[in-house]
C-alpha cells in the first residue's frame, strides 16, 4: 500500500497541472460543439430513453417486486455510474498515448494524465446527474438518510476506476490494439453487470462471480441506497473495497514499472 | 558559501532503446511463436561520462543520430538511463519543440495557463508574469483567439515566451531556433545571452556552427554513441569536420 500513497504525495504536488488538465479537457469540449455541455446530458438521457422503451415495454424485466419505482429511474440510478466507470476507463485509456508529445518533452507524474481524464468524466457525470436528480423529483420518489452511502460507494468506484485506467493507459502505449479490446470488453462487462437487469434475478450459482466484480456491487448498492432499498450488503462491499484497492495497487505497480520507458515507445 | 557541485553529471550513462519490431499483436503473436525477434536494441549513447558546471553554456553537436537530442530528455528526466546514473541540480526548463501540450481549441491565453502549470509555474506565478509573456510573444493581438489558428511561427513565438519566464536554473535548447523568421531569433538569443549573464547553465544542441561558437563556452562532439571530443567550440568543430571529411 506504500505505492498507493507516495503516488497521491506526487499528484497532490503537482496538482496545479492536474486542475489545468481537467480544465483543458472541458473548455475544449465546450468550444468544439454548439450544445457544448448540453451533448453531456443529451447521451445518457437519449440512451435510457431507448432502453427504457427496449426494457420495459418490449422485455419486460421486472424492477423489485416490493416497491414501485418505475423501470426508467430504476435503470438511469444504474447507467450514469456504468457510463462514468465506462467512460473513464476508455478515454484515460487513450490520454497517455494522445498527450504524446507532451510525455517526450517535459516532465510531470504522468499519472496526471489518467487522473485528470478521469476526474473530466466525473464532471459530466454531475452534469447528467441533474436529470436523475429531476427524475426522482418528478416520480416523487422518496429518499432516506441510507443516500449518503453514494459517498463510500462512489469513492470505492473511483479507486477501481483508477487502477484499472493506470492499467490500460500503460498497456496502450505498448500496444494500440488494447484501446480496441478495452471497447469489447466494456461491451460485454455492461451485460454482467446488473445494469438493465435487477441483481436478483443473477442465479444462485453465479453469485460468486457477481461478488468479484466490484462493478455489480457498486452499481447494484448505489441503485439499493438511492431508490430506498435499505443499507447495501456489507460483505460484498468490503469485498469490493478490497478488489479495488488491490486493482489501485497493480495498476500502479505496473504503470511506475512502465513509465520509464515510455518515451522510449512513443 | 555557494554550491559548488556541477549541474548536470552523466556517469557512465548508457541508453539502449528497445525498439519492438511489432507494433500490434497480429504482428507479435506470430513472430513470437515462432521465435522470430521481437523487438531489436539500439544503443544511442555507450557509457557516456562528462560534468555540466553551474553557469557553463555547452555546445552539443553531431551528425544526425548521435544522442544530441537523448542527453537532452535525460536532462530533463523524461528519459532514464538504461545503466548509469544522471544527476541534475536545479530546475530544469525545455525549449524543445515550444508549444508541445498546447491545446489548438483553447486560446492562447488559457494554453498559457496550461503550459506554464507543466513546466512548473503556479497560477499566482503565471496571473503575475502573463503580461510579460503576452508582450515578449508580440501577440497581444491574438491572445484570446483558438491557437488552432495561430501560424507554426506564432505557436513558436508564444511557447518560447513561456519557457523563458520559468527563471529556469537549466535551459536546454533544441534546434528550435531554426524556424522563426530572423527579428524573433534575434530575440531568442539576446534572451539567452541574459539568461547566460545570470549564470544559467544552458545546453545547447545545434548543427550551426556560428552560434555555437559564439554563444558556448564549451562543446561536446558526439558520434557513434561516443564522445568523440569536447573544449572550446572551434577546436571540436574542427575534430567534427575532419571526421565528416573523411567520411566517419
């Protein structure tokens, strides 16, 4: 765990840069595009609106027997954190090697330039939340204090988020063809993960494999907290907080591993 | 008392680049299999020694290929030594290819900001010397547009000006005063000159010989991975000629 935070030591030290780089990614975006910011509420909105329609009159898939939460908010509560875990993951996967000419010129922890992909996602995940926020408002939805586990549940998540991004940015740099596999893999890790579907309708049999993937405790905690189901599984999320920190730890020992050379392999 | 100790120190530096021969796994996965090489070494520098006191200004010069520009990132830490040891004292500012990291959709203003927190400056540093750096450019008149429309000579003209309010204690020099037109080299080397009086040590890496000669007090003259010759900058460049005279 030492590695864990002598790294936050460096990045709190050159956290300026982070805090530049962050504000280079949003303003950019901003001023590319007319709707600018709008884009960033308009995806996940459009998306739900689909599934929505896909899952719930055409499949479907029933919510939780015991209460009356209609399936839209059931799902949105879930697709904004696997959209932020998503894209976190797959454009910090390409911040090494897009910040290319920078890493063979100056020096910086080059972790900043996964960290500060990453926190860009998070700030459009604040921005999508707002129409949850309106949803359950609409909906009346009612709410109680167990909300404020989002705040542990989210922090568990970023620390997946991170390891694995340190991961991938790393490999990418050696081989391009990572950024492609990362695509297919989160195509198929959405549908493992409790998602569109509640956790329990996975199979007894398969419940070892939903309590190793952090991503289904997370998300399927954040939707039991939020939608008034209850404190979440306890265990699982130790369980999760554990393959996280572990997933932090390798990330990093790999990237630091790796970092030498990367301006070697540009 | 002050410091004594050297600026730069290279000891025994030796930087060998892995080159991978494949550069995706359809490549590799076959090549690998069948035992094939994946990836060939290149040395670039072969244990290479030498000092940089506080306040020199060094010369390196060489064919193409010679190293000059991997002392460089060494010096500037982005590169580590594959055996050897680099110590560098004080803080190290690059003027190698100006403008790497500026963002073309932001202003030149905001790639101020940017650029001037990686190479080290603090926003209340920037907020302070902004002026300054926009006066230097002569760019007053573009700042707040996209630097995407910026000429290469106006992105040139603004990553320079950055670079030189670092108050860097190491300058190193890439090439870059090759491009820009003759006024603003002009500029770019009285501001060395300055930089020089105050006692910054500065490596320059340059193929032209009356610069060198005029502005360094020392020369390093690489080729094949060695050093080939180092003292006053006209007596190397006369080793370098004879060299290239009889084709080595």
């Amino acid at each position: 765990m030492f590695s864990i935070a002598s790294e936050i030591v460096q990045i709190y030290r050159f956290r300026e840069v982070l805090w530049q780089m962050v504000k280079r990614e949003i303003k950019a975006r901003y001023k590319q595009s007319i709707l600018g910011y709008f884009w960033v509420i308009l995806n996940p909105l459009a998306q739900m609106l689909v599934m929505s329609f896909a899952f719930s009159l055409i499949l479907r898939i029933p919510t939780n027997a015991s209460s009356h939460i209609p399936y839209s908010v059931f799902l949105y509560v879930a697709l904004l954190p696997w959209n932020l875990f998503a894209n976190s993951v797959s454009s910090a996967c390409n911040s090494l090697v897009s910040s290319s000419t920078l890493i063979t010129k100056v020096y910086f922890p080059r972790s900043i330039l996964v960290i500060s992909s990453i926190f860009a996602k998070i700030i459009d995940f604040l921005f999508a939340l707002t129409i949850l926020i309106g949803y359950m408002a609409w909906y009346r939805i009612p709410i109680n204090a167990n909300i404020f586990w989002v705040i542990p549940i989210f922090i568990i998540q970023q620390i997946f988020t991170i390891g694995l991004s340190l991961f991938f940015s790393a490999a990418n740099l050696l081989y391009r063809d990572v950024q492609y596999l990362l695509g297919l893999v989160l195509v198929l890790w959405m549908y493992l993960t409790p998602v569109i579907y509640p956790a329990d309708l996975v199979p007894t049999r398969f419940r070892l494999i939903f309590q190793l993937n952090p991503l289904s405790v997370i998300i399927n905690a954040y939707r039991q907290t939020i939608l008034g189901g209850g404190q979440p599984n306890h265990l699982s999320l130790l369980i999760a907080t554990v393959v996280s920190l572990i997933t932090l730890q390798l990330g990093i020992l790999y990237f630091k591993s790796r970092e030498k050379i990367f301006a070697d392999n540009i | 008392m002050p410091d004594q100790s050297p600026a730069v120190e290279f000891h025994q530096v030796t930087k060998v680049f892995n080159l991978q021969a494949q550069k995706t796994f359809k490549e590799f996965l076959p090549a690998m299999l069948r035992g094939h090489q994946t990836a060939h070494r290149h040395t670039v520098l072969d244990n290479i020694s030498f000092q940089v006191q506080k306040g020199e200004s060094i010369g390196i010069i060489g064919p193409n290929g010679s190293g000059k520009s991997t002392i460089l990132k060494l010096v500037a830490g982005v590169m580590s030594p594959t055996s050897g040891k680099v110590v560098v004292r004080g803080k190290v500012s690059p003027l190698i290819e100006l403008g790497a990291g500026f963002h073309p959709e932001l202003t030149g203003r905001e790639n101020v900001y940017l650029n001037g927190s990686i190479l080290g400056l603090t926003q209340s540093q920037i907020k302070e010397k902004i002026g300054s750096i926009i006066d230097f450019s002569e760019m007053a008149e573009f700042i707040d547009q996209p630097v995407k429309h910026y000429s290469s000579g106006m992105y040139m003209r603004l990553g320079f000006s950055i670079a030189v309010h670092v108050d860097p204690e190491i300058l190193i020099i890439d090439e870059i005063l090759a491009v820009g037109d003759a006024s603003f080299q002009q500029k770019c080397f009285e501001k060395m000159e300055i930089f020089k009086k105050q006692g910054v040590t500065i490596l320059y890496v340059s193929h032209s010989q009356p610069s060198v000669v005029s502005f360094c007090n020392r020369a390093i003259y690489l080729n094949h991975s060695q050093i080939i010759d180092q003292g006053a900058p006209p007596q190397v460049f006369e080793t370098y000629q004879r060299d290239i005279a009889s084709g080595q």
